[in-house]
C-alpha cells in the first residue's frame, strides 16, 4: 500500500522517480529475521566504511571523500521528501541499488540480489530511532508535482535567468564549474571541508544529471550540506526551468569511448592562445584521469577528473591544447609545505590529509603530457605511469608559477619508472614552450614544440611524423587539493594521430584516370555511332 501510494504521488516526475518500481511488490517487513539477514550482509559489505555502529566510522572512512554516511543521524541527502525530512524505503533501495555517482558508493546491485538490498535496509534502519517513530512517517511528506515541464527553448532561456536571479553562480560559478565566490570556504554539517559541486560533470552529479533529477534535488535540498531547497522560495513551473537549463545546457556529456585523437593539419602559424577560437573548430579528445594509487603516497580523491586534449600541426611544429576544469587559479608554490614521502610509513596519503594543506594559495595547478622518449620495439609502449628502466617517457612539465619565478612555463624531464627521480633534460633539449590561462574556472594551456630535431633518432614519441600513431599520457594537479609530487590525478595511454595530407600527385592521377576514361568512352560512342550510318569501322 505504501509502494503504490508513493508511486502515484511522486513517480509521475519522472525517470529517476519512476526508477522506484524496480523494487519488489512486496517489501519484506522489518521483523528479526529481516534484520539479521541484512546485518550479516552489512558485516560483510558495509561496515568498512559505515562502522560497526553505523556512525561512519569505519575503518576506511578517514580514506574516503566526502566521508560515509552516518546513519544514526537519519540524516539522507537524495529523497523523494522534503527538506529535512527521512527518505522512504524507495529511495533507500535506489540508493543503495544504484550507488552514489561521485563517491565512493557503489551500485550494489550488481553485487547483492533484490532480496539482500531490502534486508541490509530493514537493519539500517535501526540505526535511527526515526524510521521507528510514526510521527516521523516520510510517506507523509514525499514531494508532488503536478504539471513536470518539458525543455524547451523557452523553458531553457527562462532558467538560465533564474540561475543569475537566485545567485546560483554564487556556489557553482557564471558557467556551472564549481568556482564561485563561496565555493573556497564550504563545509558540511559535521565540517568537513565540500567541494562544490560541478554541474558541468553530469557523469558525477548525485541523484542524476536529467531534468527530474535536478527538480527534486531544487525541491528537497540535499541533507548534511549548504545546498538548500527551493520550495518555499520558487515556485514549482520555475525549478523544472530551472532544471531544464542545468540539464540541457550546462552539463556536458563527455566522449569517454575514444581514444585516438586526430591531430588536424593547417597551413600557417599555429595557434599560441589558448583560447583562440581556432582550437574550439578541432578534432578533441576526452581523456578520464584517475588518482595516482600506483605508487606511495598513493592518492585516491584526486581533484581533475577530465582533461580534454587537442592537436594541430604545420611544416614545422606540432601545437597541443589541454583543458580542464578547476575551481581556483593557484599560481604559487609553497615548498615548505610539501608532503615528507621519504618519511612516510603509511601507503595511502589520505589519512594524514588533514596535516596537508587543501586550500587556495599554497600549492601550483600543474599539467604534463608524456610521451615515448624513443621509439619503441613493435607494439610495445612503456608503461603509462612514468615509463621503465629501459623504457623510458618524456613529460612536458607546465606548472602555472614558473612564469612567476622568470622561468619558462614548460620544461622537458624524462622518467624511468616512478620509483626512479626524474631527470631534467639540458638547455639544448629543451625545445617545447608553452602558456596557460585560467578562466572562469577552468584552464587552458597551450604547449608547442618542433615536430623534429636533428639531435634525436627518430621515433613515434620525438618525430610526430605525418601518419604516425603517438601514444599519449596526462598527469594533472589541482594545487587547491593539495596535489603536488605523486599527489595527483593521471591517465593510461590515448594515442596522436597526425593527419596525412594528400600529395598533388593523388589528385593529378585521378584526374589523369578520368580523362582516359572519358576518351575511351567517347571513342567506343563514336566508333557505334559511324556504324549505325554505314560507315567503316
């Protein structure tokens, strides 16, 4: 009965709503052996990080951000009720189903059949005296919409106005990008430090990236965090508006499947801005970056999540655009401050974060590309963190304070495998150059260099030869995060490919081979024709 009024009230929003009725007909009630069943799979799933108490205090809690879910608070962030009030069994079940995007919360259904999701429900639920107490019923305040609106143009253009008017780009800045004002000094309910969140990022948005999503998260707020519900101060029509523009024009789907970009060939100077307009009319490739956990100190919850590469080329030279997004412009570098590695006992860096600074003004934002130092044997590349002992990779190093210091922005280093120091290539090596913007938060760097030099062997990772196929690496640092050293987000192998131009001999002998097929067919016609009037063949 209270499935069946939830899905009347509320399912009509839309796909997240509805995605409600992949529960069971029939829950199972909250009796003994329910909840024994869901504590033995909480003990072998959940209390990790959740705690044996339920307090969020597990053992890897202090490795996770943002930290887990205190359930004794009863204190939920995605629901279908209004603000500050407990989720139904629904929204537990699709949370606990689909995970939360963005953390650390995985999908468990694709661990745990329908049967073990309900039961560790029923036993987190007895965490919070709440979910026990009928005045507490959240059936009562599920959220209703009457009248969902579809988005349109006009819809879209109405809420990009609400975004201005409600000062949304306050928290989430002019471009959805996570850069406002307030976006440095936020905090949880418990004060723990929040990022805000990036609505350009519709792969990490929790809750979901459609328009229903957004509308309820406008509509319930989410627990535990500044983000408030708008309920009580925009009217329904407005928040679907509202959610129409986030979800059609401020997030972006990103293009994860590919991985080979295609260096475009131009005649003339190569951009050196990295915001001209020419880079936005090329090929590009999204790159995914991971946190390095390959080598201690090993950084789980890195900070780039994307980065977005691009590629041109002339006679002469080869020119790379990256972007990515990051909320604040670190141009300074305080060394002082940097994680002691070599005094480490511990693998993971995490736990010990709060002794590292993560804060506008004390580390640089950083980017490298990294390429095959030489070529290699067949199909065989290095390895993509930093290569190997005979293997070994170039990083074109840009690092935003260097221009500061009166040095140039990029220098050229070379790697042996990450337990090995990296060596700083000479003077006369040193051939790329490089520039980098931030804007609106985001940066974009520009990195340029000689597609040749006489000093080195040819090779896919040197030469970048005209139909060649370049294995290409990222390694990024948000300074504001407290990234620097191996403190970092990094990518596997993508690949360059340059774009071959068609030699003028292709089209002279297709032109050759259509003129010769034109005479041969006007000589048979001709040679037809005499016959049909008589004439000698």
């Amino acid at each position: 009965m209270l499935a069946s009024r939830f899905s009347i009230r509320i399912l009509s929003a839309g796909a997240w709503l509805v995605a409600a009725t992949v529960a069971p007909a029939a829950k199972p009630p909250a009796d003994d052996a329910t909840i024994e069943a869901g504590r033995q799979t909480y003990m072998e799933r959940c209390w990790f990080c959740h705690g044996e108490e339920g307090d969020g205090f597990g053992p890897v809690a202090d490795y996770l951000d943002p930290r887990p879910r205190d359930f004794t608070l009863g204190t939920y962030k995605l629901r279908t009720t209004h603000s500050g009030e407990l989720p139904t069994d629904e929204d537990l079940f699709r949370t606990v189903s689909r995970g939360i995007p963005g953390t650390a919360m995985p999908a468990w259904e694709t661990y745990l059949d329908e049967d073990e999701r309900w039961q560790v429900i029923r036993y987190i639920q007895t965490f919070a005296p709440e979910f026990e107490n009928p005045e507490f019923d959240p059936y009562k305040k599920v959220v209703e919409s009457s009248s969902p609106v579809p988005p349109s143009a006009e819809s879209i253009a109405r809420g990009k106005e609400l975004f201005r008017d409600a000062k949304c780009f306050e928290c989430h800045g002019v471009n959805g990008r996570g850069d406002g004002q307030k976006s440095a000094s936020m905090e949880d309910d418990w004060g723990y430090p929040l990022r805000v969140r990036n609505l350009t990022h519709g792969w990490t948005i929790k809750g979901g990236a459609e328009p229903e999503d957004i509308f309820l998260r406008f509509t319930t707020g989410i627990n535990g965090t500044p983000m408030p519900s708008f309920a009580q101060t925009m009217s329904e029509e407005d928040r679907w508006h509202l959610a129409n523009y986030i979800s059609r024009e401020v997030v972006q789907n990103p293009r994860f499947d590919k991985i080979v970009l295609k260096a475009e060939r131009v005649d003339g100077e190569l951009p050196g801005d990295p915001w001209d307009d020419r880079w936005d009319e090329t090929d590009f490739l999204d790159i995914p970056m991971a946190g390095q956990i390959l080598a201690k100190p090993r950084w789980q919850n890195h900070a780039v999540q994307m980065v977005t590469l691009r590629a041109l080329y002339n006679d002469d030279e080869i020119a790379f655009q990256v972007t990515w997004d990051d909320p604040f412009e670190d141009r300074v570098h305080r060394e002082e401050l940097e994680w002691p590695v070599e005094s480490m006992s511990e693998t993971y860096a995490w736990p010990f974060a709060d002794d590292l600074p993560r804060k506008p003004g004390t580390f640089r934002d950083a980017v490298a590309l990294q390429f095959p130092a030489r070529a290699g044997d067949g199909p065989r590349k290095p390895h993509f963190f930093r290569g190997a002992a005979g293997q070994p990779v170039q990083l074109w190093m840009w690092e935003s304070d260097r221009r500061d210091r009166g040095e140039p922005a990029v220098h050229t280093v070379e790697a042996r495998g990450f337990g090995r120091p990296l060596k700083t290539l000479g003077e006369e090596q040193q051939s790329v150059t490089g520039s980098g913007v931030w804007q609106n938060g985001q940066w974009r760097v520009v990195f340029r260099r000689p597609r040749s030099r006489e000093d080195e062997p040819p090779g896919p990772g040197l030469g970048f030869g005209a139909g060649s196929l370049v294995p290409v690496a990222v390694e990024a640092w948000e300074g504001a995060n407290g990234e620097h050293g191996l403190l970092m987000s990094l990518s596997t192998w993508h690949y360059l490919y340059l774009e071959r131009s068609t030699p003028g001999s292709v089209y002279a002998l297709a032109f050759l081979g259509l003129a010769v097929t034109a005479g041969g067919e006007w000589w048979v016609v001709r040679r037809v024709r005499r016959r049909g009037r008589g004439g000698r063949p």
